[in-house]
C-alpha cells in the first residue's frame, strides 16, 4: 500500500499521492466509476478536486454515498468574491453529494488584483470562514500555478492561518534558483506552522508546444513508466510533501505504481539523465 504522511495539523493521515480529481473533468460516470475503484486498490484516502474542474464533482457525487467516511474531501473555489464563492461551495456541496467538504481551498490565487479581492472584507476567504463556522468545512486552504506562486503563498500565509498550501514541485522547476529559494522559505514556514503542502506538475515534460496532444493535461507528460517512476519518486523523496496525481485517468494507474514501489529519492545525475534524454524543459519558463 501507498505510504501515508500526517497532513499539516489536520489531524488525517493521507496517502502520500493525493488523486487529482481534474482527471475525472470529461470522462463518463463508467470511467469515473472504473478510476475511483483503483483508488481503493491502493489505499489512497485524499481526493482533491475543483468547481472548475468540469464534471469532476458530479462524477465523483455518486461516489461518496458508499465511500466518504473512507476519503479526505477537498475542493476548490476560483471565485474571488465573497458572494460568488459563498454560492460556489454550496454548489459544490450539492455535485459532491456530501453535507461537508474537509478542505476548501481558494483556487490558484496568484495575481495581486484577485489576492486583494479574495483576501477583502467581502472576498472568498470570508465566504470560506463563514462555511468553516457552518460546520460545511473543516480546514481552508490555498493553491496556486506559476512560477510566482511561493511568494504569493507566503504573502497567503502572513494574512491567514491557511492549513494548505498547494505549488508545482518537480526536477526541472529546481534548477530555476528564483523558484527554489521561495519554495524552500515556503516549506521553512509550513513547516513551522504544520501547513500541509500538496505539490502539482511533477511528471511535467514540458508545454506541447507544436505537438499533437495525446492527454488530457494541458502540458506534455512523461508516459513511460521508467520515467514516470523516476519523477514521482524524486517528489517522494521530500518527507514533507504530497504528490497530487495528473489530469488524465490513463496517467493515473502509472503514477500509483510509481508511488506504491517507491524506496528512495534519486540521484540528482539520473534526474539530469531524464531531462536531457526527454528534452524536458519549464512549463513555466
């Protein structure tokens, strides 16, 4: 079975990869059926998905009648208002099927002019506070892409007590010194603080560019299982992070098999191998 880390001050042990429910966005209720059973298989107990996340909450709504007391549900708000955001986690309430979510996270908050609003006497976080008081969540959280996004989660972080943060994490995004240096305050302070960190993007090979798209993510992905193995495990080997899945149900049983075999982090050399024999470069450059 997949390993399983305290995550922050919630009290939960969750799975070490978190299901990225992004993957359920377009598939029907027999795929979305088929994806969460596998799940189980591997004794993943974290779901993390979104309002924007196309059907995902619809799908995994039937879902939860069976299984919620087995899963740490955790959504997301993009709203920035307070109103629209209130009205948003009511709505994800209802597609989920479920009195109450464990998380409620603002969603990729990482343009000053959203903060400001999100962060306002009237903007999202007081909608998540409100539902917090309600007893419809339990934990708040933020997440966000971009090579901005630590210092956004740091700013995040001196405004409100967040339980989560969630940032991209993988190989490539290390050598970028800028990006590392802030990730690596962030983790000091979470650490300090028992803020659980989720980490996106890890099997990152690069934007498509030119490509023809054969996934569901909007970047390219590494799809050989060696690779796939190589940048989970290289994720992993951070005691104190989680590792959110890929949007894409066919990445999925890959990214499980990579975690559910992994011993130790890899050298540094054999990442380097990677990027320079997959041609992977920032997705964020």
């Amino acid at each position: 079975m997949i390993e399983k880390r305290p995550f922050g001050r919630t009290g939960h042990m969750s799975s070490v990869i978190i299901f990225g429910a992004a993957a359920l966005g377009s598939v029907t209720q027999a795929e979305a059926d088929e994806t969460l059973d596998q799940l189980l298989e591997y004794g993943i107990n974290h779901i993390d998905t979104a309002a924007s996340y196309g059907n995902a909450e619809e799908r995994i709504g039937p879902w939860m009648a069976q299984h919620r007391k087995n899963f740490f549900l955790a959504t997301k708000t993009g709203e920035r208002s307070y109103a629209k955001a209130r009205n948003e986690i009511h709505q994800s309430l209802a597609r989920l099927r479920v009195d109450s979510f464990d998380l409620i996270q603002l969603h990729n908050l990482g343009h000053p002019d959203e903060w400001d609003e999100a962060m306002g006497d009237n903007g999202a976080l007081k909608a998540a506070i409100e539902a917090r008081q309600e007893g419809l969540v339990r934990f708040i959280g933020v997440t966000g892409h971009g090579l901005n996004i630590p210092a956004f989660h740091l700013r995040s972080l001196n405004h409100f007590d967040f339980d989560s943060v969630l940032l991209p994490y993988n190989f490539v995004m290390k050598q970028d010194n800028k990006y590392i240096s802030d990730f690596e305050a962030l983790l000091k302070l979470c650490a300090e603080r028992q803020v659980a960190v989720q980490t996106i993007k890890s099997i990152t090979c690069g934007p498509w560019g030119s490509k023809n798209r054969t996934s569901s993510v909007w970047y390219e992905p590494l799809t050989k299982q060696p690779d796939i193995d190589l940048a989970v495990h290289w994720v992993l080997g951070r005691s104190n992070i989680f590792l959110n899945s890929a949007g894409d149900i066919h990445l999925l049983p890959r990214i499980l098999d990579a975690a559910n075999r992994f011993q130790s982090r890899p050298l540094d050399t054999a990442m380097s191998q990677l990027v320079e024999e997959r041609h992977m470069s920032s997705l964020f450059a």
